[in-house]
C-alpha cells in the first residue's frame, strides 16, 4: 500500500492536532470516510450468490462507530450478549445481528436470546451444549440454528489470536461433528448455517483452504444448510513491511468454489463473511503528548514518555504487535511517519507510558523486550500518534490500570466534522462500584 507520506493514515497531520487542542489526549481519534471505504471494499467482495457482510463489533464496540458501519450496509457479528445490547441500542434490529458466544446463557439472558431469535437474531451454537439448550426453542418457534465448527487448523499473528486449531476451544471439533448431526435430528433442530474462525491475521492461503474445508463439511454433515460463515479474519497492513488481504481475489476464490459446489451438489449456499480488524484497525489512532523525556546512559535506550500507552493500546504487551509511529508537532507539522522510506535518519527511540509496569510501552518485540524505533525527536508537548490501533484498542483497553480513566474517542465523521462520540471517563466513574468500609 501506498502512503501519503505528509499524512497520519490518511488524516491532515493539522486535523490530529486540532482534535488534541479540543478534545485533550490521550484520546483516541477515528476516521470515518477510511472506516467507510473499507465497508465498500468488503461489500464489493465478489460472491456468487447470496451475501452477507458482518462487522465483528468486539474490534470496537463504540455506538458511533457501529453505526457508522451498519449505515455503510454491513450486518453485526456480537460475541456476547452485552455486545448485541450494545447493537441494538445502537438501531441495529435483531435480524442484523449474529450472536455466537462462549457465553451459555441461562436465566434471564436466555430469555433475551430468545426474544432476539424470534425476532430475526441468528444464534450460533458454539458447543454440543448451547446446541441442547437451545433445541427445544428452536423448534418450538421455528428458528434455525447456526453451528460453529472448529476446523483442527487455525491461523493467526500469533498464537493467541490463533482461534481454529486444537489449541482453540471455540466452536465444535470436528471430531465430534457427528455427534451434532445426531443430536439435531433427535431434536428436530434445522442447523441451517454453518460457521468458522479460524482466526486473525491469516495469510490467504489459509483462508482458501478454509472454503474448501468448510465446503466439504457442509456436504458431509449439513444438508439443511443454506449458509456458510467464513469469519473474520482478514489481515491489514498496519505496518510498511505488511500486506494487506486482498479481499477481492478472496471474493474471486470463494464465488468459484462455491459455483463448483452448486453445480455438483444443486445447492447455491449464501456466503456470509465477518470481518473486525479489517474495517476499523487503520483507520483509528491513538493520540498523545510527549510528556517527559529520559535516557538510560550510553548502551541504553532514549525515552519518550507518552500520556498513553498499554491501558490504551494493550497489543503491543500482549502479542508483541506493532503499530507505526506518527511524530507531528503541536502546531499541526509532521515530523516522522512510520512510511518514510528514510526513516532511519531519525534517531532510536523507545516510547514508554505512564503505567508503572516495565511492559508499558508502544516499542516491544514477541518476547516483551523493548526495541527501539525510528522517528523524529520531538519535544514535551508534541503528539506522538500510535497508528493502526482502531482494532482491539479502546474494546480491549486495560481501562483502570494505575487509576488512569479511559481515554476519550473522537470521530472526524464523513462530513469532514470532529466529533466527540465517547467522553473521557471521570474518576468518580472509575471508583463508582466501590464499598468502602466506613
Ligand atoms: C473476532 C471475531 C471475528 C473478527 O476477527 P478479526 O480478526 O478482527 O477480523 C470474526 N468472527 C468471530 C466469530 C470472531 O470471534
């Protein structure tokens, strides 16, 4: 991918330090048209029958962003049910939405979950016991059900985002896939989706393959199916070094396998897709100020001290991710990016945050070491802008680490508008829960 290399992603380095001087940092700041094109990418996806694109909202969970997104066309993927409350709240009605969970819910959230099917949600079963306990709804109102398989092969950056192999627990083995076929037709039940995830990052050979092995699981187990759900999944090129998925020959992939598949089997199945990282992962920042400066002697390392770092953006602690580095002054001036082919005329640095944990920092390899990084000596008071961090980064924050309050989330909407759509959080929210002993 080609970069603008006077932009922050594809931001006016003036805009990142507009939205600083309004709305404070750390804050977290979106970009609606990316967010929008990356919809209209997805959507254009070729196919060869019926389509469904859903945006795995745990990559982020915010109202506005979700909107953003369905308005764009896309249907949801929640994960939990506090994920589908966060989507209906947001306009999303049940029928644009799939719920498939860890979670087994009983009580009154089963209720709930049943209230959605009636009106249009899809459940997936992700366990021979969800699949039991939601039977005897399902066929009493007529509902299907999806199923999740787990393929025994997975993919991911690193093995923690691996979600499909034996390692993974989510969805049913296919070992025991025989035992779902004869559970469903004991009950009656119509298993008429069938899904997978097989995890993030995945190169797209992987993903091919995917197709072809949930094809032939469809042929062998589930002759009520109508749909398969290939997941998420799609990688992004946060860094200069990495590719992007081609969704398009993805897309050119799948319609030909699944045209194949109708021609032999008569069955023209819809194509369901869910991508999370793929719609948000560019097109969001994490802004901050350079707070204090330090360095740890000849043979250490130069410091710059963030005003966010892990509780904001915890990929890096957790998976050794990296995410480019934008450098731009307060007035609005961009004084490094990642994308410069010159980079490394810029001095090394490490960049730390407030935390006090040795983890805390933007700059760490796999095995959690600090690695310093090319980028423009700025001083205390200029912007330091993590990029790449709209994915997994406000949904996945460490929140109260340290008593920090959560950072703000700030969209420049398609209307070229700044627009707070989350506010910073009040200490007095953080400590609200507490029972004290007086
Ligand atoms: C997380 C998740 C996704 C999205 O994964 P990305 O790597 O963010 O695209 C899709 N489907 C399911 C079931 C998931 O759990």
């Amino acid at each position: 991918m080609s970069r603008d290399l006077r932009r922050v992603g594809d931001l006016e380095p003036a805009t990142i330090a507009e939205s600083v001087r309004v709305f404070g940092t750390p804050q977290y700041l979106y970009d609606g048209r990316a967010i929008a094109e990356q919809c209209r990418k997805v959507l254009g996806m070729p196919h060869a029958y019926e389509f469904v694109a859903r945006y795995a909202m745990k990559a982020n969970s915010s109202r506005a962003i979700v909107q953003t997104i369905t308005r764009s066309g896309l249907a949801i993927d929640a994960s939990t049910l506090n994920e589908v409350r966060r989507a209906l709240a947001a306009g999303v009605p049940p029928r644009g939405i799939m719920l498939t969970s860890q979670d087994v819910p009983e009580g009154d959230d089963r209720r709930d979950v049943e209230a959605w099917m009636k009106e249009g949600l899809t459940y997936t079963a992700c366990s021979l016991r969800q699949l039991e306990l939601s039977a005897e709804f399902s066929v009493q109102a007529r509902v299907g059900i999806a199923l999740r398989v787990n393929p025994g092969a997975g993919t991911g950056e690193s093995v923690t985002r691996n979600t499909g192999d034996n390692y993974s627990s989510f969805g049913v083995h296919m070992t025991n896939l025989g035992r779902v076929v004869e559970v469903a037709r004991e009950r009656g039940v119509a298993i008429d989706q069938v899904h997978v995830h097989i995890g993030s990052g995945g190169e797209p050979e992987r993903w091919c393959e995917n197709i072809d092995r949930m094809l032939s699981i469809v042929d062998g187990y589930f002759p009520q199916a109508t749909t398969v759900n290939l997941g998420g999944g799609f990688k992004v090129a946060r860094m200069p070094d990495e590719k992007a998925a081609d969704v398009e020959a993805l897309g050119s992939y799948a319609r030909q396998r699944f045209q194949e598949f109708a021609a032999r089997t008569g069955r023209q199945l819809a194509m369901a897709v869910e991508p999370g990282t793929f719609i948000v992962a560019n097109s969001g920042h994490l802004v901050t100020q350079v707070i204090d400066k330090k360095s740890s002697g000849s043979g250490g390392f130069e410091f710059l001290v963030l005003d966010g770092g892990m509780e904001s953006n915890t990929r890096p602690l957790l998976y050794g991710a990296r995410h480019p580095f934008y450098v731009v002054s307060r007035e609005g001036n961009l004084l490094s990016s990642e994308f410069d082919p010159e980079l490394s005329r810029f001095g090394a640095r490490v960049v730390v945050g407030r935390c006090c944990e040795s983890g805390d920092s933007q700059t760490l390899d796999r095995s959690g070491h600090v690695t310093p990084r090319s980028m423009a000596d700025p001083a205390v008071g200029d912007i330091v802008v993590v990029g790449g961090a709209g994915a997994y980064g406000a949904s996945m924050s460490l929140g109260n680490y340290n008593s920090h309050v959560q950072a703000p989330e700030v969209l420049l909407d398609q209307d070229g508008r700044l627009r707070l759509i989350r506010r910073r959080q009040q200490l007095a929210q953080v400590t609200a829960n507490e029972i004290g002993l007086d």
